[in-house]
C-alpha cells in the first residue's frame, strides 16, 4: 500500500466513524432539527465515497500531464454548499427560515462558482489556470462577506447563545476554508511548491477538519443550547 493510498484509507475511516457518531447523536437529538443531522450524516458519507474512488486509483485525469483529482471536485461540490447549510440553520436557529432562503442561494451559488473555477483551473494550463484561480478566490471573499456579513445579523438579532454559537462554528469554518485555495496554489495544481504527497495529506487533513470536526463542533453546541419552542419573529 503506497503512503498516498493509506493517507485516503484513514480519510475514509474518519468519515465513516463521523457519520456513526451523528447518527447516534440524531437517535438522540436533544432538540436539535432532525435536518441537522442529516446533513452532518450525509457530508462525510459522501466524501468518503469520493475518497474511496481516489483510494482505489480511480477519480483522477491527466491533462498535459498534470494529474486533476477530479473526483475532490466531485466531493466539495456537494459537501461544501451542505456545510455552508448547516452554518444557515445554526444561524437560523431561533427565528423563521423563509425569509432567510435567498441568504442561501446566494451562499451555495458562490460556493458552486468558486468550485467549478477550482476544477476548470485545475483542468486548464497556462494563464487560464490562474485566471479561474483568482474567480474562485473572489467567490470564496463574497462567501465571507455574506456569513460575516447579512448572516452574523441575523444571529446576533436572535438572541446572545445564538450569535456566540454562530461566531465561533463561522470562524472555526472559516479557518480551514482559507486553507484549501493556499494549498492548491501552492500543489502541483498551482505554483508546485509542495510536491503531490504533501498536497493529498494536506486535502486529507483539512477536509477532515472541515467536514467532521466542523459537524462535531456545530451539532454539539447546538446540543447543549437551550430548546425553544417558537421562534422569534425577525424585523
């Protein structure tokens, strides 16, 4: 077994043992949405199964000869609009959600841009590469602008429990979000200045970090949250 195919055989055992402990957790939901859960299951149930195809030799191209793990694309454009919905319900906690929906379009229509830039990029030489780079950037800003933005108001008009819950499940977010355009600039995707080891350990840590520790962290805050029955009502 080669170093990089035990580094994704540990991605996907890390994935599954999240995904048992949110079920086990939504057995016992402690007044967390049950939708919650779902989207804490489904995240690392399918990034394993992304991660199991690379783990196999599958879910990769070679254009130029440059290696594209198309199959992480195929991973975060799924798990990362999920990741940034459960941040919107942690958000949306105590108030009505209908009048918030357009915060979410927004959020997952820039997430899908800065991933789909990431791909073409990835899949692009020269000039073109770096171009959809920067798109993608720029739509990982906006991303930033909307959570700390209109979705911090809308925490922070809840209630204290709420916004503090919200503030620190964003920046924990956040922090390894800002690492994923570092290390592809950085990999042989970008500038080559790490070789393709240290690239897929890096895209094993921070995933893990960003899907299961992310879910850990925000379900179990939530958990610990005092239930409300109604939701306030939002001017």
């Amino acid at each position: 077994m080669s170093f990089e195919t035990l580094l994704l055989s540990i991605y996907v055992a890390c994935m599954a043992g999240g995904a048992l402990l949110f079920a086990a957790w939504m057995a016992n939901p402690r007044g967390v949405p049950v939708w919650e859960y779902i989207v804490a299951i489904t995240i690392p149930v399918w990034s394993g199964l992304a991660y199991l195809a690379m783990a196999f030799g599958y879910g990769t191209v070679e254009i130029a000869g440059q290696t594209t793990y198309w199959a992480r694309y195929a991973d975060w454009v799924v798990t990362t609009p999920l990741l940034l919905a459960a941040l919107w319900m942690t958000a949306t906690t105590r108030t009505k959600k209908g009048p918030h929906v357009a915060t979410l379009v927004a959020l997952v229509a820039a997430d899908v841009v800065m991933i789909l830039c990431g791909l073409v990029g990835d899949l692009s030489v020269g000039t073109a590469r770096f171009v959809y780079y920067g798109i993608g950037v720029v739509a990982l800003v906006l991303i930033f602008w909307i959570v700390w933005g209109p979705l911090r108001r809308v925490a922070e008009a809840q209630d204290a429990e709420v916004a503090s819950t919200f503030k620190t499940v964003a920046a924990y977010l956040g922090v390894f979000w800002i690492g994923y355009p570092l290390t592809w600039i950085l990999g042989p995707s970008g500038l080559g200045v790490v070789s393709q080891p240290v690239d897929t350990a890096l895209f094993v840590l921070l995933p893990i970090f960003s899907k299961v520790g992310f879910s850990i962290l925000d379900l179990g805050l939530l958990r610990k949250m005092d239930p409300v029955e109604r939701p306030v009502e939002l001017a």
